[in-house]
C-alpha cells in the first residue's frame, strides 16, 4: 500500500474522506454531527441525505470561529455572522440551509 492508496480523513472530524483534493468531506461540513453536503453522504457510500425516510437537516451545537452562525458549514463573509442573507432566511423558511449565486461561488473559490 502507497500513500496514494491511503485517503485522508475530513479535517473537521467527522470521519469521511475527505474529498478530491480538499481537506474536508464536503463545503458543509463543520464536525462529527453535520451538517454534509446532499451528495456528501451518497459519496461515502451511502443513500442521499433527502431520501425517503432520512433524518432532517440539524443545526450543530457548535460552530467553529469564522464559520457561518447558522451552521451551515460555510465561512462567514465580511463583517457579517453569516455567509449569506439566503442562508438564515431559507433555514427558517425550509428547515434547512440554502444560499445564493455568490455565496456558492465565494465557497466553492
């Protein structure tokens, strides 16, 4: 076995892979309760988190300095505790995180 046979584990400790050449498992992912990415879970070998029967979207307990206060595992922008208006908004009209154009381009670099 190689080092380039060996995946490295997402740096927020959830345990995933991390993915691709990224240090984490998904843009998400802000620890060991969540929250992931839709595909994140379908990744690791899983079903997506939206099927039938899955649990919902749960806020963590804790978020780590710089990221978003919603929880949705992305930076926080500027001056602001959020990385977006659309996140706060969609989470208390959806339940769950969303986020607009430039949000998804900032996170995605």
């Amino acid at each position: 076995m190689t080092d380039s046979d060996v995946t490295a584990c997402c740096e927020r400790g959830c345990g995933r892979p991390q993915f691709d050449r990224f240090p984490t498992c998904c843009t998400r992912c802000v620890g060991p309760d969540g929250p992931h990415s839709l595909d994140c879970n379908f990744k690791c070998g899983g079903g997506f988190e939206d099927a039938p029967g899955a649990a919902p979207w749960v806020r963590p307990l804790s978020v780590p300095n710089g990221f978003c206060v919603e929880g949705c595992g992305r930076k926080k922008v500027g001056g602001f505790d959020t990385c977006c208006k659309s996140c706060p908004f969609l989470i208390k009209q959806n339940g769950r995180p969303g986020h607009d154009c430039i949000c998804d381009i900032h996170d995605n670099g």
